[in-house]
C-alpha cells in the first residue's frame, strides 16, 4: 500500500531529476560551443579534464555523504571530515574556474559564469539521481521483503484492489442510471404536459 506509493513518488521524482539533469547538460554542451575558439582551447588545455575531475569527486563525496548521515549523527567526525573535503573539493572546482576567467576577454566572462553555474547544476541534479535510486532501491526492498514475510497480506490488497474498482463500476454505473432515470422522469413530465 503506502510502501508501493513511496516507490511510485520517488521513481516519478527520478525521472523528473533526470530530465532536469538532460537538460542541463545539454545547455552545458549549447555553452561550450557558443564558447569562442581561445575559450575553447583554454578549456582544452588548462582546466576542462581538471573541472569534469573536480565535478565527478564531488558527485561521489556527496552521494558517500548522503548514504553516511542516514547512519551517523550530522557531527560524527567522519561526516564532518567528509563534509570539509567537499568543501574543499567545491573550492578547487571555483579556483579552476576563476583561472579560466582571468584568462578570458570580458566577452567569454559571462559564458563561463554561465557554464560555471550549469555545471554546479548537473553536480547537485546528479547527487539527487543518485540519492533517489538509492531511495528507490531501498523502499523496493522493503516492498520485497513485506511481500515475502506476509503473503496473505499480499493477496488480500489484490482483493481490496478488485473490490475497489468493482465499487467505481457500481457508483458509475449507478451514476448512469440515476441520471438515465431523471431524464426519463423529465421526458414523462414533458409528455404529460
């Protein structure tokens, strides 16, 4: 019942966070080619492996932070420590990006803040897919294992489940009838007349 729902709002969730993250990427990519040919090639050579390397630490310390505070305390020491190195990996990422920005023209300034942004957008659209197949992974287990440990419960939601759409036939139908029944109530009274 409840448990189902809750994989149900968390698969829809997903994919929601997943068509953002689809989105976002391609504007980084729309970004990258707007980019002119210096910007690119400064890209190329002094920072885009270093940025996509950042990007990817991060992801993999936040989602390893995630699954940790579900079984520590927010001031454990090794969350705390995790959370200081993401910290610390965000401001690498930053650094990279004012290397970039202190090489441009004024004119690429506003792409790369751009592009920056985006890509602090797919990082954190990136931790929460992770997260949520976690979720989901964890909530269908759950599913699972009630399932297992009480099979008659299982058969009486199917019954409850028929039982319901059964009654929705009934009320339609009475639905139909009732006003089939003042029609013809009407179309009498009028005949009368």
């Amino acid at each position: 019942g409840q448990l189902q729902q809750d994989v149900l709002d968390v698969q829809m969730e997903r994919d929601l966070a997943k068509i953002e993250l689809t989105t976002v990427q391609e504007l980084i990519a729309e970004k990258k080619e707007k980019m002119d040919a210096d910007t690119q090639s400064a890209l190329l050579t002094g920072g885009l492996a270093q940025i996509e390397e950042l990007q990817s630490k991060i992801v993999d310390m936040q989602v390893e932070l995630d699954a940790m505070k579900e079984k520590k305390e927010e001031k454990h020491p090794d969350v705390i420590q995790l959370e200081q190195k993401i910290k610390s990996a965000e401001a690498r990422l930053d650094a990279e990006f004012s290397k970039l920005i202190k090489k441009q023209d004024l004119g690429s300034l506003n792409l790369i803040s751009e592009w920056q942004n985006l890509i602090k957008q797919s990082v954190d659209l990136t931790v929460k897919n992770k997260g949520l197949d976690e979720k989901e992974k964890l909530l269908q287990g759950r599913v699972d294992q009630f399932k297992t440990s009480h099979p008659e419960l299982v058969d009486k939601e199917v019954e409850l489940m028929r039982l319901g759409r059964q009654k929705r036939i009934h009320e339609e139908t009475y639905s139909f009838l009732m006003s089939k029944y003042e029609e013809a109530a009407l179309a009498f009274e009028f005949a009368l007349y």
